[in-house]
C-alpha cells in the first residue's frame, strides 16, 4: 500500500504541484483531487464543503493519508473510520513549530478564524498575517505572490516570530521558493505532515500523529494581522 495525499481542492494542477513535495519525503505518494468545488479554498463555506467531501470520500487501501488543506476540513471525521494514519497539514505545521514563538503567513483573510483555532492551542502562536490582494489573482501569478507572502512574512518576523507557516497547500510552491531569502525558517506545511506520516509508518502506527523533527518541516530541508 502506498500513501495518499488528499488535495480538498478541486484543481487537478495544485494536486500535482504538492505531489511532487511530498514525494521528496514519501517517494511513493499518490494523489487525490475533490471531483467538486472551488479551485482554491477561500472562506469558511468552502472549507466546510470540502470538508464533507474528504470525510466522506471512498478510498482504495492505503499506508496513510494526509489532508492538505491547511484547515485540515474532514480530517477528524476521515481518521474516524479509517485504520491508517490520518495526517492534516496545519496540524502537522503548528507541531513542527515545536512551540517556539511562530506565525501563519498566508492569502486567505476570510479563513483566519479557523486558522487561529486550529494554531492557538499549540502555544507559542503570534498570528496569522495576511496579504492583501485576492488570493486567486496573487495564485495566477507566482511572482506577485512571492511579494505578498514574502510582506507577510517580514511583518511576522519583524513582530517577534522566530518561525513562520506559509499557511496553504496550495502556497506550497511559495513556500520552497521563498525558503532561502526568509529572514526566518519558514515551515512548509506539506513537509511537515509528510514527515510526520512517514515516521508514524516507520513505527508501525495505525493513527494519531508523531512530533515532526523541525528540520524535516523547514522549506531548508497574537491574532490577524493584515
């Protein structure tokens, strides 16, 4: 049996883009499109949907699974009725921080909300700073989006994070790219949940997560803020 990873997002290319991430940590991955919905997750609606979608998607057999969205949508109900590991890659993100002070660079305003629940209980957590534009414009051009991000990201160091999470799968490519001008490490989240996948399966687990090391999450190997 092989991993999967499950893309929440309907767009066939982002799954292919975060497929060619993860197999440099799970050489053998596969990937998993939602046949419906938007091409990019941007509000709490879409999440919800898409987390239904995940939840209830009939899947072969495989080693384990990573949901790579950063909300995690349908992860808890997924891992509920599965006997393999079941890894989100938000979750996996705020672990690998390794509750150093940290914070979420991302496009998404509208989906803060849950970005701070699912990052507030780890400890340690700044913020989620946020870039401007619309985040499917800034998605259709690579270099406007480096900008962004990399804006993001100097607020978030500048404000005191000694770690940032480039928050979403789809920003996976960002996050590789921007790796080596960050003035800080910067955390990929679908590094991180890879690593984690890979050492549960390497220790025989059948669910749950394990603490991912930092440098297998890093892009090198306090509330909103706009």
């Amino acid at each position: 049996m092989t991993p999967l990873l499950m893309n929440p997002n309907a767009n066939v290319a982002t799954t292919e883009a975060m497929v060619q991430i993860a197999c440099q940590i799970l050489p053998d991955i596969t990937g998993w499109t939602a046949p419906k919905g938007p091409q990019m997750i941007v509000d709490e609606a879409a999440l919800t949907a898409a987390g239904q979608q995940v939840a209830e998607a009939q899947l072969p057999r495989v080693a384990g699974i990573i949901v790579s969205a950063f909300g995690d949508p349908g992860r808890a109900a997924l891992a509920a009725r599965m006997v393999c590991p079941v890894i989100g890659i938000g979750a996996a993100s705020a672990r690998a921080a390794g509750g150093r002070c940290f914070a979420v660079a991302t496009t998404t305003p509208n989906l803060s909300v849950p970005i701070d629940a699912l990052m507030t209980p780890v400890g340690g957590y700044l913020g989620c700073y946020l870039t401007q534009d619309d985040p499917l414009a800034l998605m259709a051009h690579p270099a406007r989006l480096d900008a962004a991000l990399a804006g993001a990201v100097a607020r978030a160091a500048e404000d005191g994070a000694e770690v940032i999470i480039i928050g979403g799968g789809p920003l996976g490519e960002a996050a590789e790219r921007l790796s080596a001008s960050s003035p800080v490490p910067l955390i990929s989240p679908i590094r991180a949940a890879c690593a984690e996948l890979r050492d549960a399966l390497l220790s025989g687990a059948s669910g749950g997560a394990v603490r991912v090391p930092r440098k297998e999450a890093s892009t090198t190997a306090r509330k909103t803020k706009n």
